[in-house]
C-alpha cells in the first residue's frame, strides 16, 4: 500500500498538471476574426473620395405648411394615401373657414350698399322731385308780381296821404322779401338740377374700392386656408389629421411633397478636407447602406457652393460634428431603384490627381 502511493499520486499530480497546461495554452490562442455582418462599401475608382449620401426628391423635399392657423376640418390627402401622386393646385387640406365665409358675406353686403349709394347720386335729380321744384319757382315768382303792384301802388298812394307810412314800408319790405323767396327757390332749382356733388361721388366710389379691396382680401385668405399642391409631386409624409389645430409657423411640416417620378437626387456631404480633391463634374457611385454589393451609377447634377457644419449623421462613434462639408447634388435614375427620400447611402466620386 506504501509503495502504491508512493509512485501512484506523483503519477496522478503529473498528469493533473499536464491536463492543466494544455488547458492553459488552448485558451490563450487567438481565436480567428468573426466575418462582418454586413460587407463595408467598395469604391471603383482608383482615386476616390468618400461621404454619406442622403436620397431627396429632385426638386428637393418640399415642406407644407398652413398660411393661417386653425383647426383642420378635412384633409384630402390622408396617411393611407401616402404616395399618392398629386398635381399642382390639387387640394391637400382645408383649415378652418367659417368665420371667414360669414365675413365675405358682411364685406358682399357692404359692398352692394356703396355701389348702391353711388348708383344713387348719380342718378340725381330724380324726375319727381323736378316738378315740384320748379313750381314752387312759378309760385316764388307769382309773390314777387304781385308785391310788386302793391309796393307800386303804395309809391303812389303814399305821398296824397291815402296810405299811412307804415302801410307803404310793409308793402315795400315785402316785395323785398317776395324777391329773396324767388332768389332762393330758384338757388334749390339749380342745386337739384346740377344733381350729386362730384365730391360726394369721389368719396363714394372710394368707399367702393375700400369694400372690393376687403371682399378680395376675404377671398384671399379663403383661398389661403384651401392649401394646394405648390406643383407637381409625390406625397411623401403626412402629419396632419382632421380636428388637429395648426399653427404658423408649424412645429414641423404638416405633408412633405417631391418630385421622383423622373429621378431621384442624393445630396452628398463632403468634408471640407477632401474639398481640394473634388472637382466638379466627376462620377460617383452609390450603395445604400447594407447592401455594398449593389451600386448605383451617379450623374453629377451641381455644386452647391456654401460648405455648411455637417447635418447628416451616420452614427459612427468617431463621427465628428464640428466638421463642415460641402454639398454635391448627384442624380440617380428613378428605374434604378429601390431608393426612398431619406435613405442614406454610401458614395464614392472619383477624386482628382
């Protein structure tokens, strides 16, 4: 029993040992790469530059909002009917226009009324009221004639004594008086022949363009709270519903509309570091984003010549955000697809020497 355990638990710790090196040794070997989940994007240039694209409608993502705030009362393009191709001057939605409906009737009314007034004084004198005038003249004058064989006689009768002075200074006064009464029925024959003054008529047809300009102005903002397709496009986004209120301007935009029946646009983003190496004109090449093995060939489209701090994020943990970037439009064919408005790609142009 000595002699067994004398050779047997060396034997036995030997062999644990072993057994614990090579348990060592495996573990510590370095294990082989793991394949990326998603190939990373190859450029066909020889020369290239890189950035991130970013797929907007040709005519650029059109934000709609509403002129006048309010509630929306009815929305012809609703959210299942996202996509929907449009045309310009298509209804989207419609804000809030009753009040505005009951003020174009009171602007109608007052309307009518100056032109009615107007209607009015140019229509002076009526044709009744020229009878009376002028008889009222023959009236006037008949007075005048006979004060006038009154104060005659009494001229001659005065001086024999026939008559008492006051008798004659009565008759005298009142031919004076007989006279200004013709003098004034004659003065109001003139003024309602002569019709309206033209001032009045001047202050009345202003009045009259005051009114039209309020019943154009109501008719405006009728049409303004009617908001229509500023041109010809696909509906992209829709966020707004019947019942929702609006305001101006808009927490965010209410339809987003873009044309992309034609081609489709990617707004590339250059860092200001590679902007020496890009001349314009060159090709490019786009993927979208987990699917490098796709490639869209790219037509350059324009510059736009004002570098900008970056907007467009990728999420990369070593992104900078204080970078600027200069923006390059490339075209991609609408049959190229699929690409949707907002997709983010990979882009690779060719760089100069």
């Amino acid at each position: 029993m000595k002699r067994v355990t004398k050779y047997l638990l060396p034997l036995l710790a030997t062999g644990m040992l072993g057994l614990a090196l090579y348990q060592v040794i495996g573990a510590a070997q370095t294990l082989p790469l793991p394949a990326p989940p998603v190939e990373p994007p190859r450029t066909a240039f020889s020369r290239t530059l890189g950035g991130t694209g970013v797929v907007e409608a040709w005519t650029e993502n059109i934000s709609i909002g509403a002129p006048l705030p309010g509630i929306v009362l009815e929305v012809y393009v609703p959210v299942e009917k996202v996509g929907q191709k449009v045309n310009k001057g298509d209804p989207l939605f419609l804000v809030d226009n009753r009040q505005l409906l009951a003020t174009l009737k009171y602007n109608e009314a007052n309307l009518r009324a100056a032109r009615a007034q107007l209607a009015k004084l140019e229509a002076q004198p009526r044709a009744e009221e020229v009878p009376p005038s002028e008889a009222k003249v023959s009236v006037a004058q008949a007075n005048v004639a006979m004060q006038e064989d009154l104060a005659d006689r009494a001229r001659r009768l005065g001086p024999t004594g026939a008559l008492a002075t006051e008798e004659v200074n009565q008759r005298l006064l009142g031919l004076g008086m007989a006279q200004q009464q013709l003098a004034q029925a004659k003065a109001e024959e003139a003024l309602l022949k002569a019709g309206a003054w033209q001032r009045d008529k001047e202050i009345t047809a202003a009045g009259i363009a005051l009114a039209e300009a309020q019943v154009t102005q109501t008719k405006t903002d009728l049409d303004r709270v009617l908001v229509r397709a500023p041109r010809d496009g696909v509906i992209l986004q829709v966020n707004v519903r019947e019942g929702e209120y609006v305001g101006t301007p808009p927490s965010q935009a209410l339809m987003v509309l873009g044309a992309t029946h034609e081609k489709l646009h990617i707004r590339v983003d250059l860092n200001e570091h590679d902007i020496p190496r890009f001349r314009p004109g060159a090709p490019g090449v786009a993927s979208p984003r987990g699917n490098p093995r796709i490639t869209y060939p790219l037509r350059f489209e324009r510059v736009e010549p004002f570098v900008i701090p970056k907007k467009s994020l990728t999420g990369d943990n070593t992104e900078r955000v204080d970078t600027r970037v200069l923006q390059v439009i490339y075209a991609v064919a609408a049959k190229d697809r699929p690409l949707y408005v907002g997709q983010q790609v990979d882009v690779f142009v060719e760089a100069a020497e």
